[in-house]
C-alpha cells in the first residue's frame, strides 16, 4: 500500500513536528527508576501531544556473565494487570494536557512466538515494539558478546539473530532499534555501516516489509554516542527505497529528561531519507501524520 492510500485510509495530522514518543520506560521496567508520572510531566512540558509507555517484558531472559542478573527470574517483566492499573489511571488524569498509549517493548526470541502470541491477545495494548536484545543468548549491553573477536562478528550475528526472531514471532508492530548491538561494540561504529552488512539487514527489511511491519527510529542511539540514530540513517532510506512506510518514532527514554530527545533532527532525518510521515499506533493500529 503506498503512501497517499495510507493517506487516504488514515488520515494524517497537519499539525508540525513529531509529537509522539512511542518508546519509552518506567519503573515497570527492570533498568529503570522513573516514576510514570515523572515521564508524562515531561512528555507535557516538551510539547508532546501523545506518549506510548512501553515497558520491557523479556521472557526466558538467561543469566549475563559477569554480571549479578541472574537472581531474579522475573528480570525484565512485570505485572501487567498492575501496569494497566496504573495507565489507565493516569491516562484519564492527563487526558486534557496528554494522550497516554499503552505499550510494551517484547524481547523476542526464536522460540517465543506463541507464548507472546498467547499474551497479546489477553491485553490492549496500543503499540507493541518487537526488540533483539540477546545474540547467542548475550545482551550486548553486558559486553561479553564482543569479546575475543571483532565487533563486526557480532554485529553480523546480531543481524542474522534479527532475521531469524521477526519469522518467529508475528505479534509486533515495529522492529525496535534495529542495530542496537552497534550501541555496545569495544568500537561501536568503527567496523559497522549499513554497505558493510548490507545482504543480512536488506533481509530484514524485506522480511518487515513483507509482513506489514514497522521500523523504529529510536534516538537513543544520539544518547549513547554514536553519532546516529538507530537504525542508521543509510538503512532507514534502504527501507523507503525497498517499500517500506510504517516507521515510528520513540527517544527509548529511560529518564524524564530524555523524553522525546533529538526529536527536531529524527523529523529531519526522516525527510532526507524520503519519508513524508511517521506513524503512531493506537489500538494496534497505524496512524500516519505529516511532520
């Protein structure tokens, strides 16, 4: 479905600027202390019309060497009928000053498709972020996975890993931070561009593409001091170029004072590599806006 028929279907908003973060965590979140209050107050503050809460459930997330994560065998989960309490509170406290969404970030696993399956159709979710956060059972995050070996294996694998877990599991709307491993490389993107893992990550924008699925435009990847967003520019014009449309956009803020970070330059990235839109999901549901 190209563009002006989405535009037609949808809608799109004539207001300026991307005003919804749809990545976001609180202290739902294992690896995170805010208070959802204190994200919503930002996301007001900053001019945002809509926020998307969407915190982490990995399922079967194994013990990290070297690091003390392996005592709790709830490590990033957590209790959804609470988590819906709390937002649907909250989302009708704001709801003059903020449209408050219900997410979930899924850490997904070859082998977890149907129990998400199983979980998404118990809960309302509005947005559902699909994210590799293990290569070979390693979060990249905890650095075991580089070493002994350059960053470009496993950057490599993490594309392959990428590939083999969206086959896997079809229960989510956009692919999350698509290189997030370049984020933790000894190097980060001395040995990464898009050309030099251009046959692995075009099969995943193939395989997204073919399945109706988004891309995210994560700016965390500003945070963290790569110099791009993640996924890079480069592979987010390679998705225009191949098809693709659905693209949101989240800060993956895990801080209230990284609530829709770099937004001005993720609208202008977008532009350059063709978009005219992002989208926002709600009720499972793409929405496309003009910036």
């Amino acid at each position: 479905m190209n563009g002006e028929k989405y535009e037609s279907a949808f809608g799109m908003s004539a207001q300026k600027g991307i005003l919804c973060d749809a990545h976001m965590h609180t202290s739902f979140s294992t690896d995170s202390s805010a208070p959802v209050s204190s994200m919503l107050d930002c996301a007001v503050a900053r001019g945002l019309k809509a926020v998307c809460i969407t915190d982490h459930m990995d399922l079967d997330f194994p013990p990290q060497e070297g690091e003390d994560v392996s005592a709790d065998p709830q490590l990033f989960q957590f209790d959804i009928e609470e988590y819906f309490r709390v937002l649907l509170r909250l989302k009708e406290e704001y709801k003059d000053r903020l449209e408050v969404r219900i997410g979930i970030e899924l850490g997904l696993q070859s082998h977890l498709g149907d129990r998400y399956k199983e979980l998404l159709a118990r809960y309302p979710f509005d947005f559902v972020i699909g994210s590799i956060h293990l290569v070979r059972g390693m979060d990249p995050y905890y650095g075991k996975l580089f070493e002994g070996r350059p960053d470009a294996k496993a950057y490599e694998e993490a594309f392959e890993e990428t590939l083999l877990c969206i086959r896997h599991n079809e229960g989510f709307d956009a692919l999350g931070h698509l290189d997030y491993v370049v984020r933790y490389g000894k190097h980060q993107a001395r040995e990464y561009s898009y050309c030099a893992f251009a046959d692995q990550i075009d099969e995943v924008l193939k395989e997204l593409i073919s399945m109706g699925k988004g891309l995210e435009l994560n700016t965390g990847g500003l945070k963290y001091g790569l110099g791009f967003t993640n996924p890079h520019p480069d592979v987010l014009k390679r998705y225009r170029e191949l098809g693709g449309e659905i693209v949101t956009v989240g800060a993956d803020a895990h801080k209230p004072k990284h609530v829709g970070y770099e937004f001005k330059k993720a609208a202008s990235i977008l532009e350059a590599c063709g978009f005219r839109y992002y989208v926002e999901f709600k009720e499972r549901k793409p929405v496309f806006k003009r910036f």
